[in-house]
C-alpha cells in the first residue's frame, strides 16, 4: 500500500461503529419524523446525508492528520470558529430580530458557535497540554483561560446565545481537568466566571429563559412554559418498552428533529431505542476517555479526554432536559439531532479521536522503554 | 502540578462518572416508559398552540398594528380514525361532506397525518369537540391568524405574511413548511423575534414590536394622500425615529392571509427615484459650508439659468448665502464644483448612494453617479440625472442638517417586549455620520427655507406655513420642516403622479401633525 493513503492499522472499531450507528440512528429519526409529518420535517433526513457525507470527509481527514502526528491543526478551528464568531457580531451575519448567529456560505449556512465547541477543547490542549515545562507561568495560565475558554464563551453569550455560552465554559472546565496545569487554571475560571455572573445575577437572563426555569420548577403555574416538556414526557410514555408511531403522527412536538431528537427516536422505538442511543453514546465517549487514559502526550491526553468530555456534557444535558430533568435548554443531541454545523464539528473532533488512538496503539516499543512517559517529546516531566 | 499518570488516572475516573450518569438517564428512560402510565386517553382538542404565539406590533402609542386571532385546524390520522367504527362517516358529517370525499383523501395515507381543513369556523370546532370520543384519530390544533386593524394605512411599513417557500425552508431561522412567515415591512424584518427569537426556543412566545410610528400621522398622510401615487416618509430630526411611512396605493395586508402574493407591493416608500432639482439645494448648501464656502462666495463662469429665477443672473451671480431663498437651486452645484468639493462624498456623507440603515430589510442605496459631479453647468440638467434617492434618504439628509450636521440611522423599532409586557431590549439613536456644520447654520438654512417659502406667494396656503415649517418644493417632492424654531419634524412626499400632488399632501399632512402636537403634545 502506497504511503501516501492513511493507514487503517490500529482503527477502533467500537468507536467508529458506534458513531456511524448514531449517524444512521440521526438520519432514520429525521426519515421517521418526515414520513409522518411531512409538512414540518420533509426533506430534512437528505439534507442531514449531506451533511454526514461533508462531515465524514472532514472527519477522514482530521482522522489522517492525527494518525501520522499530533493533530495540532485543529488548533486552528479555534481561531476560525472565532474568527467567524467575531464576523458574526460584527454584522456580517445576517441579523433578524438582533441574533447573530449564523454564516451563510453559498447553500450552507453554518453556525460558528457549534465549531468553537471543539475549538475550545482544541485551544485548551495546545495551550496547557503543549506547553514546556518551563514557560508555565501564572500570567500564561491566566491568558489561556482567558483567550481559550472565556471569551470565545462571552462572545457566544453575546450573539445571543446564552445557552452554547454557558456549554462552552463547562467544556472548557472539562478540558482543564485533563491540562497539566489543572489546579490553578480551574479555580481561574471559576473567579473570572462566578464574579460578574454574582454580581449581575438574573440580568444576564433573557426573560424567556427566566420562564421556562420558572416552568421547569412550577409547571403548573406556568403550562404554556411547560407545554413543551409535558409534550416531550407524553411522547417518551407513549413509547413503551417496543416503541410506536402513533403518537408523533399525531401529535406535534416543537423541537422533534433538534433538541428533542432523543424523545422522538424513544417514543417511535421505545425504551429500547432510547437505551441502544444512550449505550451508543455511552461507548463513543468512553473510547474517547479511554484513548485519553492510553495517551502517552499530554497533548494528545487533553484533546482525547476533552472531545470525551464535550460529548459526554452535550448529551447528559440533553437527555436530563428530554426526560424532564432539568429546564429545557438548546443542547443538541451529538450525532443525532438534525444540524450540520453540530454534526460536522462531532465528526471531526471523533476523527481526531481515532487518529490519535491508531497512532498511540500502533507507536513501536523498543525494548526497556520505561513506558508511556517516554513518549512525553522533549519535556520530560521532572 | 499534575503529573501524567494522575491525568490519565483522571481520565479512567471519567469512564466510571460516565457510567454512572448513563445509568441514571437510563433508569429515568426506563421510568418514563415502563413506570409511568400513558395518558389515560389521547385528547382531541390541542389545548395550547403548536407553535409560539406572533407577537404584537404597536405604534408608539399602543395602537395596534398587527396582532392574532385564533383560527382551527383540523388533521387527521386515517388509520387511527378508521378503527373506530363509523368514524369516518361520523366526521364526514361534521364536516359537511361525503364520506367518500374523505375516503379519496385518506387513500394510501396510512398512519400518514392529513390535513382536512384550515381555518374551521366556530360550529365545526364546536361539533368536532362534541364528538370527540368518537373520532380518535382527528384533533384540532389552534393556529393564529394574523389581523392588521389599519388594513392598507400600515400596510407598506408593518407588510404582512405569506407560506414559506421551499427556499425558505429548512432555514437557520427553523421555517418549515407550512409555516407562514414575514412579507415586507417589519413583519418580514424583524420575523425572528416576532416568532419567538429562537429555534431554540419553540415553546418562546413571540416578542412584541413597539414602534415609534405615531398612527394619528400616518392616517393623516393617508388620507392627504388620497387620490395620489406617492409615498411619505416622517422623522424625528432630533434622534431618526420614523414617525410615519406609507405609500399609495397599498396592498391590505388581511386580503393575503389565504394566499401568498409574489411580493408586497408596498414599498415604494423605499423605491429608487430619479431625482434632481431644487429639493437638494438646501442640502448643498449646508455641504458648502461645511466644506469651508463662505456664504458670500459667488459663482463666476457662466451657468444656466433658468427665466423663472431671474434674481439669480443678477450682479454677475447669486451669493451662496441667498442660494436658498433666491430659488437659486443651480447655482448651490456650480459653487459645490468650483470650490473643488467632491460632491458626490459629501452627499454620501448625508445618506444617499447607500442604506440609510433603518430598521427594515432590503433597503435599497440608491446612487450618486458621477454625472451628478459633472462640471459642464450649460449642461446641467443632463448632470444632475445622475441622482438617485429615496424619500427616507432625502428625510435623513434634512434632519442632518437642522438638527446641527448628525446623520442618524432611521428607526422605527423602538422596544422589544415580552408578551407579558416587561421589557427585553430598547433601541437608542443610532448616529451614522456627523458633518461639520458652521454653527448656525441649520438655523440659518431653515430661515431661508421659510423666506423661500414666506416669498413664493403663489397659494394662499403657504402664507400661514413659514411660521409653524419651512418648505422645498420641486416637481414630485416636497419637504417640509416643522416647526421652524426647534424642528421636531421632517417630512418627505414623493408623489410623481399627479403633478404637484405631492405639494397639497404634505400641507395637508403638517397641518394635521401641527393639530396632533397641540392636542397631545
């Protein structure tokens, strides 16, 4: 076999067939959801293909670069994700009703704030996970929370889209858990944080977010908030154990085909759809930790553990919100909810993910290496 | 400092907190759907709308321009409804038809949805309810119908709504078909937050526009405008606020809730115009001045000159100063050239040749060619062709220069509010572009406008404006300014079609706005 073409050796095959499955899992539900109600969700399962089809390219490539090294490109989608996020702020984007949220690149339209989610764990991993050990100083440590994880999430929060905001600093945290300079990049961003959000309060909150916590906590008091979710239990109930058509094909639940992609899948497929998703992503994120656990770089251990984290994060957040758990909030289901920007992104940071895997478990061992922390390249822990 | 292992060591730990937040979110799953007991039975009637409430648009005084009301409509599940027996003979005669006729729809449509009917009048909604229990399989969901109570007054700057198209759909803004979704105005414009500001957010009620339009004025522009193919255009000088904005004749937005025009029709009020003459003299001017020209500078060369402005070709040409009230329109240009001054940036300066930036999309920018720079004044009709502009850009242009050289953005929009009335957002004066005026100047153009005007004599009605607004006249247009001594209006009427129709409309209309303020200041 040529040099030239990315080498399958050391492929993780729980990994990439469990992200196919959900892909598949993704477009079924949009396939279901337009075959019932073909008004609101028609065409969508093609346009979600293309999307996949765009994504898996993507996510090939990404899976090439981090086979051969150290995937530091990705690096790179930070600055683009921001970039974009900036233009968006600046006017660039199309604005309606003052949100600025989203790109439009000839028949795409992509969403910055979906890309900045790997960018975050990207950014986290070269900044903290790349640095010598010699220019860990506090004053770096501080501009890296800062540059990597706090403004990006201030400049989303600013779009507005308080929501993703809030998603990125919590997976900017996850991914500090897993830097080498954890114990003080954490507290960090804990002050930087929790200091305007004690100070401002409930003002940071838009109004219908203020109601639908208020909907969450007093359902009764407030059934238009809480319609949505009464929605979304029913649906889940009417599901059973085998799962049914009947309820989507006469009901309507806002939100089927995004946020409530899991309620539509487990009332169309029961509890045994809903448990097969959860097992699948379940698996795709504790691939991801356990690349993170075989990594022998602390770059490659931070990006692995981060994309775990961000996966994990988006779909715990998801489900608790689908099963009434929590207050509804604009989560994503990773691979499954309709959306090309969420699921471009997942692809790429999974591509990633499996390209690091192959390389850390097809790395040579010469004989008498002292282990994994050979492998940490020029700067030796002391 | 962490060292490796007690990272990846971290990282094992992650599997096993992985674990147990799966376990927890699949016994929830495994409450929710073995534990918990269905709905007892599944209701016919949908009790709460399927999709957010359209928020309300208000003038600025809470007069409603666009607001809901409730309509049904009815869907059906052929399969569920064909297990009841009888079930579809039942809704045949509720419905008025053959159950043959619904037989033929629901064919091949499975557990497919079909929809009946839109907008059930209240009987059907009434007997579909009553018959509830016998009818599985069909319910009723309650949509909004969007009523504007001006009709056609408003039509022009609320617009209307209109089915999404498969262009539109799917969107980032959520569309889907079967949606209906803002045509022109502020409908259109501002269609994200008054569906709910978020695809994120469906269960979000639809924010309510407050607008600075005052409808009392734009009744009044309507009704001057009776009779005319024109558009009006009213701002505040002092902040850019859109008072009033219209066009005659306009569509009324109630005729297009069953149907989907191509476009609104209504915006001539925006429309790019040829436009030339004695209108933008006044502006010229006070760009003269800016750009240094003393007001005693005079043109020397020779100009055309009309033999209906005689007192221009006195004394070897007319002084910059008496530009204005000597009706001396030409010469403002000629002194604009001879000075050097590149014309064409100091009109964009003002606002024309692009957006004004107001609040509506697809605003067009209209052009300032550079013919209209041409130096050749024994040729200046030809020259000033090049010209384009909107009523709202020559609006923008006045306020500049009266309210002392700011270039403020048009709005109309002035608050987002939630549904139950508490504030989301407040839009404040935008400034565009300032111009350094000479102080005085503003005052100074605005008493020449009114001289021009206290001059002119040749109505009776203009006798009585000079005191309360000042006036520009040329052919299609009128501008008037009011009242001289703190102007808190600045009104544009386009109206090419017929001749001077544009000249009693905007008498008609600053009189009315003069009765308006007194009555409710």
């Amino acid at each position: 076999m040529s040099d030239s073409l990315p080498s399958l050796r050391g492929l993780d095959p729980w990994l990439l067939g469990a992200t196919a499955a959900l892909v598949a899992v993704g477009v079924a539900n949009l396939h279901t959801l337009g075959d019932l109600q073909p008004a609101r969700y028609g065409g969508l399962a093609v346009r979600q293909c293309v999307w996949a089809a765009i994504g898996g390219v993507a996510g090939l490539a990404s899976f090439v670069a981090a086979r051969r090294d150290r995937h530091r490109a990705l690096g790179w989608v930070h600055v683009a994700a921001f970039g974009a996020v900036l233009l968006t702020l600046a006017g660039f984007a199309e604005s309606v009703g003052g949100v600025r949220r989203w790109l439009r690149f000839g028949p795409l339209v992509v969403q910055p704030s979906e890309f900045l989610k790997l960018g975050v764990v990207a950014a986290v991993a070269r900044w903290f996970g790349d640095a010598p050990i010699g220019t860990r100083t506090l004053g770096r440590a501080l501009l890296g929370v800062v540059l990597c994880v706090v403004l990006p999430a201030a400049l989303v929060a600013a779009q507005p889209d308080l929501g993703t905001g809030v998603v990125l600093l919590l997976v900017g945290a996850a991914s500090l858990a897993f830097a080498p300079e954890a114990g003080r990049s954490i507290p960090m961003l804990v002050a930087i944080v929790a200091t305007p959000a004690l100070l401002l309060g409930r003002t940071l909150l838009h109004g219908y977010q203020l109601a639908r916590i208020r909907a969450f906590l007093d359902p009764d008091a407030h059934p238009g908030g809480a319609w949505q979710l009464s929605q979304a239990l029913d649906a889940m109930t009417a599901g059973r154990a085998l799962g049914t058509r009947a309820w989507l094909s006469s009901h309507l639940l806002p939100g089927a085909h995004t946020d409530f992609a899991l309620v539509a899948w487990g009332s169309a497929h029961g509890l045994l759809g809903t448990l097969l998703v959860l097992a699948l992503q379940a698996v795709v994120a504790q691939r991801a930790f356990d690349t993170a656990s075989r990594a022998g770089d602390r770059y490659d251990l931070c990006l692995a553990a981060g994309v775990g984290s961000l996966l994990a994060l988006q779909v715990t957040v998801n489900a608790a919100m689908a099963f009434g758990m929590v207050p509804v909030v604009g989560v994503p289901l990773p691979l499954v909810s309709y959306g090309g920007s969420n699921l471009a992104t997942t692809l790429i940071a999974l591509g990633a993910v499996l390209g690091a895997r192959a390389r850390i478990v097809t790395a040579p061992t010469p004989a008498g290496a002292p282990g994994p922390e050979r492998l940490y390249r020029g700067t030796p822990e002391a | 400092m962490e060292d490796p292992s007690t990272l990846r060591a971290r990282a094992r730990a992650s599997t096993v907190a992985l674990a147990v937040v799966a376990a927890a979110l699949a016994a929830r799953a495994t409450q929710l759907q073995v534990a918990r007991r269905p709905s007892s039975a599944t209701p016919a009637v949908h009790g709460l709308p399927a999709r957010p409430t359209r928020g309300r648009i208000v003038d600025a005084r809470g007069a409603v321009l666009a607001d809901n009301v409730a309509r049904w409509e009815l869907d059906v599940s052929p399969a569920r409804l064909r297990q009841r027996r009888g079930g579809v003979a039942r809704l045949a005669r509720v419905l008025g038809v053959t159950e043959g006729s619904l037989d033929a729809l629901f064919e091949g449509r499975g557990q497919r949805v079909v929809r009946v009917r839109r907008h059930l009048d209240a009987a059907v909604v009434d007997a579909v309810r009553r018959d509830a229990r016998e009818l599985p399989g069909v319910w009723l969901t309650p949509v909004e119908m969007r009523r504007y109570p001006q009709g056609a007054i408003t039509g022009a700057v609320v617009g209307g709504m209109r089915d999404v198209a498969r262009d539109d759909a799917p969107g980032p803004y959520g569309y889907r078909l079967g949606d209906r979704i803002g045509l022109g105005g502020i409908e259109r414009s501002w269609d994200l937050t008054l569906r709910g500001n978020s695809t994120l957010a469906p269960t979000h009620q639809g924010m309510t526009l407050v607008t600075h339009l005052d409808l009392r004025l734009q009744r009044a522009a309507w009704e001057a405008l009776d009779g005319v193919r024109g558009a009006a255009v009213a701002l505040d000088p002092r902040d850019g606020r859109v008072l009033a904005y219209l066009e005659r004749p306009s569509p009324d937005p109630n005729a297009w809730e069953h149907g989907s025009p191509a476009r609104v029709g209504g915006d001539r009020a925006s429309i790019d115009v040829l436009w030339s003459g004695w209108v933008i003299a006044p502006v010229l001017v006070a760009l003269a001045r800016a750009h240094g020209v003393s007001l005693d500078a005079r043109l020397h060369g020779r100009f055309y000159v009309s033999p209906h402005h005689p007192r221009c070709a006195t004394r070897g040409g007319p002084r910059l100063g008496d530009v204005v009230a000597d009706d001396c329109w030409m010469a403002a240009h000629a002194l604009l050239t001879s000075a050097w001054m590149d014309v064409t940036a100091s009109l964009r300066r003002v606002g024309f040749g692009r957006p004004t930036g107001i609040d509506l999309r697809d605003e067009p920018s209209g052009a300032v060619n550079p013919p209209f720079g041409y130096p050749n004044l024994y040729d200046y009709p030809t020259a000033t062709g090049g010209l384009h502009a909107t009523p709202l850009q020559v609006a923008v242009a006045y306020s500049a220069i009266i309210n002392g050289g700011t270039v403020y953005q048009p709005r109309i929009v002035h608050e987002v509010r939630y549904p139950d009335g508490s504030l989301e957002s407040r839009a404040s004066p935008v400034v565009a572009d300032r111009v350094d005026l000479p102080t005085g100047e503003s005052q100074r153009t605005l008493d020449s406008l009114a001289r021009w005007a206290d001059a002119r004599g040749t109505a009776p009605a203009y006798a009585a404006l000079p005191p309360m607004g000042a006036l520009a006249e040329e052919d299609a247009w009128f501008v008037a300014v009011a009242p001289v001594a703190a102007p808190r209006l600045v009104l544009v009427v386009h109206a090419p079609d017929p001749p001077r129709g544009a000249e009693a409309a905007a008498l008609r209309i600053v009189r009315a706005w003069h009765r308006l303020s007194s009555e409710h200041p």
